[in-house]
C-alpha cells in the first residue's frame, strides 16, 4: 500500500500539467472551480467525478499538505483534523466549522485501476457572516443628514439603500438624505452584503415644520380656541338676557297684582 502510495504521490506531483489539459477537456463536468464558505458553517467540495470509475486511491491536497485520503478520512494536518470527512461514495470533501484560513486552493488527486484522473482544483472562499448597523450624522442644515452603513467587514462588502419600499440608486457606504417639511417617520435601510451573507439596518428621519413661522397646527389649535371662546359668550349672553327679562317680568307682574289687590281692598 505504501509503494502504491508513493506512486499516487509521484503521480500526483506529474499530474499537474496533464491536469491542466485534462480540465480543459473536462470543463463543461467540472464543477464551479470557486466555491464560497461562511466562517463557522460547512461546505461541500465535489469531487467532480463525471462517470463511475473503479478509484483505488484518493487524495485531497490543500497547499502542499495532504489532508485527507481514503485511509484518513476525519482529516490528517492538524488544520483539518476532525473538520473534514471524505464522502467514500463520490469521494467529495465536507468541511465543518470553516475558518477564514481554510480559505485557499483545494486539489482533488483520484487514481483508478487503469489511470490517473486529471487532478480538480477547487478554490474555496472563507468569508464572514455580515452584519450591519445605521450611523447617523447630523447636518447643519436643517432636514438633512448623513446615514452611515457600517459592517463588521472590511472587504467584499456591497450596498444598496431604501427609501421606505422604494431602492434609491446609491450604492456606497453612505447616504445624504435631505426631507422636505412635514414629511416624518421616512424610514431609510441600508442593505449591505458580501458573497454569502447579506444584513439591514434601518433609521426612522422626520423633518419639523420651521420654527420660525407659525405653524399650521398652532393655528387650527387658535383658531379652534377662539369659535370655542366666542360660542360659550353667545351662549352665556343669551341666557343671562333672558334670565333677566324673565326676572323684570316676573316683578312686573307682582307688582300689578299688589295694586290690584290694593284697588280691591280699597273698595
Ligand atoms: C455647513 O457645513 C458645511 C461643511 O460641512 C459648510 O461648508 C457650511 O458653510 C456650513 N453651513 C453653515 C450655515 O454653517
Ligand atoms: C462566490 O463569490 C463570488 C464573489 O467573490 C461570486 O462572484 C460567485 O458568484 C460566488 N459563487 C457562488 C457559488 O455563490
């Protein structure tokens, strides 16, 4: 097995030129030479093996070091050891608990009974899951500010911006907003993403009336205040004539009564 092995080494270190036309010729089989990976989460490196083939020896290669082969399945370098299983069936790699330094080129070497197949180079893409947060700067204008969209990456970050439902056609890090007066509650997102991930983040702008002028709602609330005022004197001015004309009538009364009744007892 030992001497086999070295053979499929040796092979593997001849294979690379072969390789080269090999995938030219099997390209449209291969499968996506670029595969990209979230830190923490598995990914699936296919072997990309187009027909059944009687394979007496696989390996896969990262760098220079062997990493797993069909007797070390759960890994060999210290790297990978127990994050990587060869799948015996396709011979595709798994890889558990990626790190960013997983990230790099992958080679596939698969000998069969009769030959060598050409050697698959994959290149895996480690990339962290992104998360977002709104900034707010403040302008001195009035109703403007500047928005923020700060990731916790640095590269391979893209964005795109909302205005409530609607896109805006901005795709930087940063957004200028500027409300017209009486507008409140717009809502602005920004969507940020890289390869595998995307977040949002999101601010709530409103832009007062000027407080310079008078505004409309003060003077309904006056305007109101003033027909309140204005109803309840009418009211109170109505009753208190007709209190009084009643009250004049009511003594105008008596008063004829008494002289009646002095006319009568005159008599
Ligand atoms: C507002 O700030 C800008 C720079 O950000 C400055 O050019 C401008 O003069 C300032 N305007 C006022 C009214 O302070
Ligand atoms: C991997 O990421 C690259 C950008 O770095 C992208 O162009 C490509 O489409 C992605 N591939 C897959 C399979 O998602």
């Amino acid at each position: 097995m030992s001497t086999h092995r070295r053979s499929l080494y040796f092979n593997y270190a001849l294979s690379v030129c072969i390789a080269l036309l090999g995938l030219l010729a099997a390209s449209s089989l291969s499968p996506d030479p670029v595969v990209n990976g979230t830190v923490g989460e598995s990914v699936l490196l296919p072997a990309g093996l187009s027909q059944p083939a009687r394979i007496t020896g696989v390996q896969w290669i990262f760098g220079k070091d062997v990493i797993a082969d069909e007797e070390n399945i759960n890994g060999i370098t210290a790297q990978f050891r127990n994050r990587v299983h060869l799948n015996r069936n396709d011979c595709s790699l798994t890889i558990t608990q990626l790190r960013a330094e997983d990230s790099g080129g992958y080679h596939r070497a698969i000998e069969t009974a009769d030959s060598q197949l050409p050697t698959l180079m994959i290149t895996l893409h480690v990339y962290e899951k992104i998360s977002a947060e709104m900034e707010r700067k403040p302008s001195n204008e009035t109703c403007r500010a500047t928005l923020l969209c700060t990731t916790n990456q640095t590269k391979h970050v893209s964005y795109r911006w909302k205005r409530g439902d609607q896109d805006l056609p901005e795709y930087a890090g940063m957004l200028e907003v500027s409300l017209s007066p009486g507008e409140r509650g717009v809502i602005f997102t920004c969507v940020a993403s890289n390869p595998v991930s995307e977040a949002a983040a999101s601010i709530r702008e409103s832009c007062e009336e000027s407080s310079g002028g008078v505004s409309v709602c003060a003077l309904k609330a006056a305007l109101l205040s003033l027909g309140l005022v204005l109803m309840i004197s009418a009211v109170i001015g109505v009753h208190v004539r007709e209190c009084t004309h009643t009250q004049k009538e009511h003594l105008r009364r008596h008063r004829e009564t008494c002289e009646t009744k002095e006319a009568e007892s005159g008599f």
